[in-house]
C-alpha cells in the first residue's frame, strides 16, 4: 500500500498492481516520467519525478513538506521493499 499525492492537492492510498510490489513502468507513470528516489527514513521513500524541476513541473506543496525540501510534480511515498 502507498501514498500518491498529486501536485493538485489530492492524496489517494494506492496498491502494486500485482499486489506485492510497484515495478519500474507503474512508478514512472504514477510520477509521469523518470524516477528518482527520495529516501524518508530506513522504511520509506518518495518516488518523484527525476525532472520535475526542470520541466517546470507544478510544486507539490505536502510532499515538499513531508521531504523537507522543494518537490515538483506527482509522487509517491511507499516501503522500500515495495518497490522491485
């Protein structure tokens, strides 16, 4: 289960489409482009939108928040072991 919270304001839980973890191709069309990893803690991450900055992408106010620094675009936030 993950958190996908939009740069729009929405936040809505999430799960793998398989039902065990998010491959490559799920999370970059969750993010709308290439990944990056932002590391939370030892458990969590946030999975953005590796040029969001730069292509002038919307900020994202509450993940900006939650990461403690300027995020653009949709994200997001699940267990690493979530993620194959």
């Amino acid at each position: 289960m993950a958190r996908w919270i939009k740069a729009t304001g929405e936040d809505e839980i999430v799960n793998p489409k398989n039902g065990n973890d998010f491959k490559l191709k799920e999370l970059q069309g969750y993010v709308n482009g290439l990944i990056e990893i932002v590391y939370l803690s030892n458990e969590l991450i946030m999975v953005v939108n590796e040029e969001g900055m730069i292509d002038g992408l919307p900020l994202n106010p509450l993940a900006s928040e939650i990461a403690g620094h300027l995020i653009a675009g949709d994200v997001l936030i699940c267990k690493i072991e979530e993620v194959k």
